[in-house]
C-alpha cells in the first residue's frame, strides 16, 4: 500500500510511505523514481541489518526496530526486529517496510495531523523517525535488565531456585543481537550526512540517542557474563561444599572401618577375642579416634564451626 505522507511546495518536499509491498511495486518504484536495481534487492532481503549506501544523489538507508510482537524466545535479527528502508534525495523521501510499524505510524500522524508544516525536509523526516526506531529498545533493555536483577537474586539467594543457565544464556544471546543492530545503526548515523553541514545537529541528536541505548545494551552484556561466571563459580562451590562433607564423613569411618575389619577375622589364636573387656576396649577405642579427628579438623578449621583456627596461623601460641 502507497500512501503519500506528507506534500508541501515551500519548500518542494514528499513523504512517500509503502507498506507490504511486493516485487513488482518495488519494480516500479525504482523506476518512477530513479532507484538503483541492487537497492531493490535489498528491499526485498528480511534479513539485511542497518547499511548506509549514496548512488548519485539518492541515499539509501536501511534500519532495523525492535519487533514488540517477537517471541519470548526469539534468537535471532529476523525474530527481534523488522526492517524498514529508506530512499531519500532532496524534496523527497521514501519509506518501505512489510508491516505497519508504529513507530512510522505515529510519525506518519504527526506530519498528517499537522499537514505538512513549513520547513519539512527530508532531515526532519528521517531524523524523527531514527529516534523512534531507537526509542523502541528501551523496552527490551528494561526487560532485560529486570530479568538481569531477578537472576542476581535467585543466585545469591538461599531459599530460591538458582536460574537456568540455558535462560540466562538465551538472555546474553538477545541482548547480543540488540547490541550489534545499534552499533551498526551507529555507523549508517555517522555517514549520513557530513559534520559542517547545518542537518548535521539533527543527526548528532540521533547519534547520540543510538550511543546511549548501545553503552545500555553493553552493560547488560557484561552483568549477563560476570552473572554467568557467578553461576558456574557457586555451582563449584555447592560441588566443593557436597565433597567436603563427604570426606569429612569418609574420614570419621575409614579408621573405624579399618578397626571393625580388624577384630571382625576370625582366628581361633587372637587374644582379644576372649578377654572380658575386648568389647568395651574397642568401642572405646573407635570414640578415642573420633574424638582426636573431631579435635583435629575443628582446629584447622575443616568442620565450618565459627571458633575454628587453623594450626598453620603464623605466631600461634
């Protein structure tokens, strides 16, 4: 669907907005207006990320906006975001995209509502349609950094589930795929129009507004991986903590074991077997032995009681 946006004669200015267009209509654009073939192609890939092209006096520009109807689990540029691209030259400018987006629909009723107001450019147009484009990662990034906090708690906390670490890595993965679409949506901002010329402030705003959602998204980044280095470092540590006990418990048993063993064989000739106080000896013995183990990892601080001290401390009495 072809909709003309906005029209005004002082200055000599047209917004053309297409929706869903097919091949043939792109065809046909490009050749009403004077289009290179290749940016048709290129219109018509779902996946092409942000580029920045100028053939004559025509600039080619595509975008990428976050998607607010993506899955949950969507993994990739294709499933987060949607394209829109944009042919622009002086007097006019051309967007295209499959889906009627809303951040191009709430600037197309900016400019409709106000009937194309006087000093409507081409820079205008692309420049407040960049910044709703960006505008529209603040809601992912504020998911992400929520779902980032809860992780943090459900690690550090005793009385709660740890989280997956399969969730936290799709989480990294999205948060990855936002941060490159931005660092790229930075550079097609960079060349789009020199710095001495007078649009150029226009641009630095957008700049600007890309530069801080990117720093957003790298920050989430780096939480997400000392979050996962987090996870692996408790998940050795509840190991460590597990065989910890287990060898305290083997160590308790393996003399007692080794005593049993001993007086468990059965030779007529050992002289412990018929005194009368064989039976309470050896039991004795066993609680002898675990007493000085006891006493023994309790000082070198083995057992995790709060009063333990090691026998290595330096300057100990």
């Amino acid at each position: 669907m072809r909709h003309t946006v906005a029209h005004s004669s002082t200055p000599a200015f047209t917004w053309i907005d297409v929706v869903a267009p097919d091949r043939d209509e792109l065809v046909a654009i490009a050749a009403e207006f004077g289009f290179h073939a290749m940016s048709v192609e290129d219109c018509l890939d779902p996946w092409h990320l942000p580029k920045h092209e100028r053939i004559g006096e025509t600039t080619f520009v595509i975008l990428r906006v976050f998607d607010r109807d993506a899955r949950p689990d969507a993994s990739n540029v294709q499933e987060l975001t949607r394209k829109i691209a944009i042919f622009y030259k002086p007097g006019l400018v051309i967007t295209i995209h499959r889906a009627d987006l809303e951040e191009v629909r709430k600037l197309r009723v900016e400019f409709e509502t106000a009937g194309a107001p006087d000093g409507c450019t081409e820079t205008t147009v692309i420049g407040g349609l960049m910044n709703r484009v960006l505008d529209a990662f603040e809601t992912p990034l504020d998911r992400a950094d929520d779902e980032v906090d809860a992780y943090e708690d459900a690690l550090l906390s005793r009385t709660r589930r740890s989280p997956d670490l399969e969730a936290i890595h799709r989480l990294k993965r999205r948060v990855n795929i936002l941060k490159r679409v931005l660092w790229q949506t930075i550079g097609v901002v960079q060349r789009m129009v020199p710095p001495q010329e007078r649009q150029g402030a226009v641009f630095h705003d957008v700049k600007e507004n890309a530069e801080s959602y990117y720093y957003y998204a790298d920050q989430l980044v780096e939480e997400l991986n000392n979050l996962l280095g987090i996870h692996v470092a408790l998940s050795s540590h509840r190991t460590n903590e597990v065989m910890r006990v287990l060898t305290v418990f083997s160590a308790f048993f393996l003399p007692l074991t080794f005593i049993v063993g001993i007086y468990g064989m059965n030779f007529d000739w050992m002289p412990e077997l018929r005194h009368r106080l064989g039976y309470p000896a050896v039991l004795g013995l066993m609680a002898l032995v675990c007493v000085v183990i006891a006493v023994w990892f309790r000082r070198r601080g083995w057992l995790g009681l709060g009063g333990a001290r090691s026998t290595e401390t330096v300057g100990e009495p």
